[in-house]
C-alpha cells in the first residue's frame, strides 16, 4: 500500500506525464472547438430564401404550387401583391420570386442573386414541373402519400451529407475526427509513464539512480513492477476518462451511450499505452529522458498518420495502403472509438479491441522477460 | 571470536575482454569497518554490485551472514542497507517522503518505520528540511539525505561507495563522524573511496585493490609496514657534532642520517618511536631543538610501491 501510494504521487507529480497526456490534448480540443465548432454547422444548414409567388392562371398547376412551397423548408413565401414583390426583388430584400403561369414556372432573381440561392430556388420549380405529371394522378386519386412523398423529397435535397441507414447511431461530422484522434493522443503519451516504470528498475537508465535501492530491497522485482504498472494504469484511466468527459460536456464531441464498451476501450487502450512505453524503455538506448523522447517521436509519428492533423489520411491509407492503418497504433485506437461512438454493429468495434489486447499480451510478455534478465548494475 | 558478515572467495567478473574482478577474496568481520581503496575502475563498485546480487559474476562464491547471497534471498537484503556513489533519491518525493518510502521497503509498519525515519532525519541532521525536496537541497544535504535513505531501516550491513565524492569538507567530516557512530551502534561497513585519508581514518581494515584484484590487505599500519618506503624525520638542531650524528644512526630502524644547515635530516623504517629516540639522544646532549618534522609514508605510498603508479594519478 506504501509503495502504491508513492507510486501514485510519483506519477501525479511527473509535470511532463500530466502535460501530454492531460493539459495538451484538451488545449488542443479547445483550439479544435475554436476552429472547427460552426464550421461543420454552417456547411450543412441553410437558411430559408425568401421567395415571392405571382399567380398568372389559375389551374390545378398552380393552385397546387403554393400548396408545396409553402411547406418546402428551404423557401421563406412573402406574401404580397405582385408591385411590392417586385420592389423587394429590386432592393435585394427577397431572393427570387416564382411566376406561376399555366403549366411552367418562371423564376426571377434578386440583382445581387448568389448561385445557391439560384440553385434552391430553381431546383424546386424544375422538380415541380418535372414531377406535376406524377402529383396530378395523386391528386386525381387522393393519393395523398404521393404528394407528401414529393415534398419531403424536395426537402432532403437540402441535405450535403447523406447517411447510410443502419450503419450510424449517431449523426457524423468528419470535423469530430481531430478530437477522437486528439483524445487517442493523449492515451498514447501515457506511454510516457510505461518508459518511467522501467526506468526504476534499471540503474544505469534513471535520472536519479534509484533502482539500486529498489534493486536491494527485500522487495521482489514483481511487486515493484506490478504496484508501478497498476498505480500508473490508474492515474491514466482517471485521465482519459476526465479528457472523454471534457470532449462530451465542454466541446459537444459524443462519447457514444455506451458505457461498459467505453469503460473496455479505456482500459484496453491505456493498458496497450503503458507497455508500449516499457517497450520504449527496454529497447531504446540513452537515458531515461532519451528514451522518453524517442518515444514521442514515435507516438507523433503514429499520431499523425492516424489523421491527427490530416483527418482523410487515414481515408487515403485504406485505399492505396491499407496495412498503414492495421499497423499504426493510433489509427487503431482511433478506429476503435469512431466506430464505437458512431456504429450500431459494434463488430468492427470489438475486432480493433482484439488488435490493442494482443499487442498489449505481446508487449507485456516481452517487457517482462526482458526486465527478469536486466543487469542493473554498471562497471 | 567475531564472525565473519562478508564472505568472499575467488570472484571473477567480466566485462567481454575486460576483467573486472580477477580472482578477488575478502572478508569482513561482524562490527569492522573495510575499507576498499583503489582508483577508478579498480573494481570496487563491481565488488559491491556482486555482493549485493544486482551483477550476475562468472566465478567465485559470496556469503552474507554465513549464507549464499541470490538476487532472492530477501532474508540477508532485510539486514542491508546501501548508499550508493550518486545520490539515489526521488525528485518529486520531500526530504521525509524520500527516506519514508525507502525504509518502507523493509519496514512494512507504519508507527515503526515514523519512529525509524525520524531517527534517521535526526541522524543525518535534516530536521529542517524535510519538506524540502531533493532540488532545493544543496550538495552536502543532498548527500546526507542519500545516507539517511540508506540507513533508516538500521541495517546491520551498510555499504557506503564512495559517498563523499563532491562534498564540502565539513559535510565530508559529519559523514565520516556518522559512519563511526553507525559503527559504534553495532552496525558493519564496508566503505570505498580513492580519498586515502578517510580510509586512514575510518577504517579498521583496508583492502587495496588494482585491476580487480586485492594487492595488499591490512590495518593501515600493517598496510605501511609493508613497504620499504621510510619515515623521514627533519630537525632544525644547531650544533650537532659527529659523535652525537653516529649515536642516532645506530639507532633500530634508521637508514641514513646527514647534517647540513644546522637541519638534521634522518630517514627512518616503519616504526612507532622513531621521533622520540631522536629526541631523547638530542635532549641529552642538552641540544636546543627548534623545529621538528616528520613525513610518515602514505597509504599512496603503498600503493606507489606495490603497483608502481600514484593512486592519485588515477583521480
């Protein structure tokens, strides 16, 4: 319990442990939040044309017109006479206005008319008088579903991303990718604390020579590896957890709803962070520090590959290459939360979480064979 | 009888082509202080990690407390404690929290071990420092916390290497005056140093080593008994006349006498009355003596005579 608690004081005090698994990425998320927050709302959200409509017959054509535009999202209908309507026209004050005649609608645009305001505005009179063939039998029949049909098929045409039903719970946003990734980053420098753990035990590596002591101890090798692992193992799950929970309240980023599955990620992932950072220490040469910072170019270089900055990097690895993306450790846990926050089959989920335990398994067995054949002691 | 703590028997070490420990032998007695002295590399660190178990060795056999010392055998590691050459301590750890946690290694109860880290704070003298933490502690501080991590558990063996490298002088002499007290407390030490005259003045027995290998062992004086250097003796003494000059040179143990200057030089063998049997004759002869020195061999002596080079060269 002693060795546990100092174990845990030790880890809580290492500023640069904190500060790359903590304090930077949830900068970084907020810089993020900054950046990226409108950006994916203001691509995917238009506002309502206001439109005037003039009527020049009078016929089922027409009648029905206002019928549908007036319950068409995208379409702001001002109702005034035909002078005012063309007034507001000239100063700029209605986007367009629709001159309904017999059987076609004609369509004039406001002097500073921009090409979306154009493309709305006359997509839906080509779709009305395309489609009017079809809305007059409905009409005829009282096949009402058919002209409910239409209308919200004029409405969807609003929407710039269209998702594959069944495949996401929950609606994506490819800008939520640089936190997941971000998030994915922090869990990977908790690898810092694995190349701390080693550290004590090997005499010639650490800053202060503390494994001498440690070494002579009446203290097996075990318990000084397993107390360090699982102190460290806890301070990095509470870290992760708060990073998730400041991404989901802080920053609007989903977590998904869950939780046993992201309490399984959270584990597995800071497991597989921490004894790839024991592999950092066991087989990079130097000092402690320079074993650390060999660790973080690595963890940088996987990062980034896993669409840290880049978020279609990964995109373009699985189509040209996609073995980058089964290897690269980041890539790994990124697909791991993605698919878990956003998949309703969570199989993909589950195949990735395989992928972290049996590195971690694999990693573990190597760092622990390699530190009972330690030699501590230098000449 | 006094038994044996440290027993140790033709251990050999290599480093791929360089052998550090070359067939070496010591024993320590319950209650002595060793000393090893040698220069840098001679193998007295390799010693020390070899009778610890933290450095696997190619041959030889090594006891503790009459039993085979393994990297297990956790029993004799209860009864040992080490300060080792560079400062072993935590930096993120207070001066408290540092010695707290290393005597907690082998103190598992917590009334006990506060008792034993307060001793040991007091020992060393860092009352008012134990909030501080090792950064914001100066060389010699740091230093005495390095020995109080090592002794609070009150070992019964304590391995101090060469822990007054880079000290201050008056740090230099607490800590010797603290292995002295360790010593009276019942505890055995085995210390190394290249500094001669701390070995000169803690050590009941010295070991010197060269190559990894013992070259000599003895007291100190046993030590400089084995060498043919002498005691050279000068006297400012005006008015000595050649009866009086042979008188001295058939004196035991004296190899030449001469007198130029009114200054009598004399060189002399080992031995503790040298001086004094000068002085009687001198005395008697109702001479008036003004200055008197005396240069007696060194333990760089010793090793200048057994290995044919300064151990300060290596320094």
């Amino acid at each position: 319990m002693m060795m546990f608690k100092y174990s845990l004081k030790k880890t809580l005090s290492n500023r640069m442990f904190i500060f790359w698994s903590f304090v930077f990425p949830v900068t970084l998320m907020f810089f993020f939040h900054l950046a990226f927050s409108s950006i994916y709302a203001d691509q995917n959200t238009i506002e309502p044309r206001d439109v005037g409509v003039i009527y020049e017959a009078d016929n089922p054509f027409t009648s029905f017109f206002g019928t549908v535009t007036g319950r068409i999202d995208v379409l702001n209908i001002v109702d005034e006479d035909e002078e005012t309507l063309y007034d507001l026209l000239g100063q700029n004050e209605i986007e367009g206005i629709y001159i309904v005649k017999e059987d076609i609608v004609e369509v004039a645009m406001c002097p500073k008319y921009s090409e979306t305001d154009s493309m709305i505005i006359k997509t839906v009179a080509d779709y009305y008088i395309r489609e009017y063939d079809l809305v007059e039998q409905a009409l005829t029949s009282g096949d009402m579903d058919t002209v409910n049909s239409m209308i919200d098929n004029l409405n969807s045409q609003t929407d710039y991303v269209s998702q594959k039903t069944g495949i996401y719970q929950e609606e994506t946003n490819p800008y939520n990718w640089y936190y997941y990734a971000t998030i994915v980053m922090g869990i990977m420098f908790q690898a810092m604390a694995g190349v701390n753990l080693v550290a004590e035990l090997q005499a010639d590596v650490g800053e202060r020579k503390v494994a001498m002591r440690t070494s002579v101890s009446p203290v097996s090798k075990t318990v000084i590896v397993l107390t360090g692992f699982f102190s460290r193992l806890l301070v990095s799950i509470v870290i992760s957890s708060f990073s998730l929970f400041c991404m989901d309240r802080f920053f609007d980023i989903p977590v998904g709803k869950r939780m046993p599955q992201l309490i399984l990620f959270i584990l597995a992932s800071n497991m597989f962070a921490l004894s790839m950072g024991e592999m950092f220490g066991l087989f990079f040469k130097g000092p402690v520090h320079t074993r650390g910072n060999k660790g973080t170019a690595l963890i940088m270089t996987s990062v980034f590959l896993s669409g840290e900055m880049i978020a279609t990097l990964p995109g373009m690895f699985e189509r040209y290459l996609p073995i980058v993306n089964d290897i690269n450790p980041a890539t790994v846990l990124n697909f791991a939360l993605y698919r878990l926050v956003y998949y309703e089959d969570l199989t993909s989920f589950y195949i990735e979480i395989v992928k972290i335990v049996l590195l971690t398994v694999l990693f573990l067995t190597v760092a622990t064979m390699k530190l009972r054949r330690q030699k501590y002691a230098s000449l | 009888m006094s038994s044996k703590v440290i027993s140790v028997d033709n251990l050999v070490k290599r480093y791929k082509e360089l052998i550090a420990l070359d067939h070496f032998s010591m024993d320590v007695d319950e209650g002595q202080i060793l000393g090893l002295l040698g220069p840098n590399g001679s193998g007295k660190s390799t010693t020390i990690n070899c009778i610890l178990s933290i450095l696997e060795f190619d041959s030889g056999d090594i006891k503790v407390f009459g039993k085979k010392m393994t990297p297990k055998s956790y029993d004799l590691k209860r009864l040992i404690g080490i300060v080792p050459q560079e400062v072993a301590v935590y930096d993120e750890f207070t001066v408290y929290e540092n010695i707290d946690f290393f005597c907690g290694l082998y103190i598992k109860d917590k009334e006990e071990r506060k008792k034993l880290v307060n001793e040991a704070i007091a020992f060393v003298g860092l009352q008012d420092f134990v909030k501080f933490k090792p950064g914001k502690l100066s060389g010699g501080l740091l230093r005495r916390l390095n020995i109080a991590c090592g002794i609070a558990h009150k070992p019964k063996l304590i391995f101090f290497d060469e822990p007054t490298v880079a000290v201050d002088p008056q740090s230099r002499n607490n800590i010797l005056e603290g292995i002295l007290k360790l010593r009276q407390g019942g505890a055995t030490i085995v210390y190394t140093s290249h500094y001669m005259e701390e070995i000169e003045q803690i050590c009941d027995r010295v070991i010197i080593m060269d190559k990894g290998q013992a070259i000599a062992s003895g007291t100190v004086d046993e030590l400089k008994g084995m060498i043919k250097k002498s005691e050279l003796i000068r006297i400012e003494v005006p008015g000595l006349d050649e009866d009086t000059l042979s008188k001295i040179n058939e004196l035991k143990n004296i190899y030449t006498v001469s007198y130029e200057d009114n200054i009598l030089k004399v060189e002399a063998g080992s031995g503790k009355h040298n001086v004094i049997d000068i002085i009687n004759i001198l005395q008697d002869r109702g001479l008036r003596l003004k200055k008197i020195f005396s240069e007696q061999p060194t333990l760089n002596d010793v090793f200048l005579e057994f290995t044919g080079k300064e151990l300060r060269d290596d320094l």
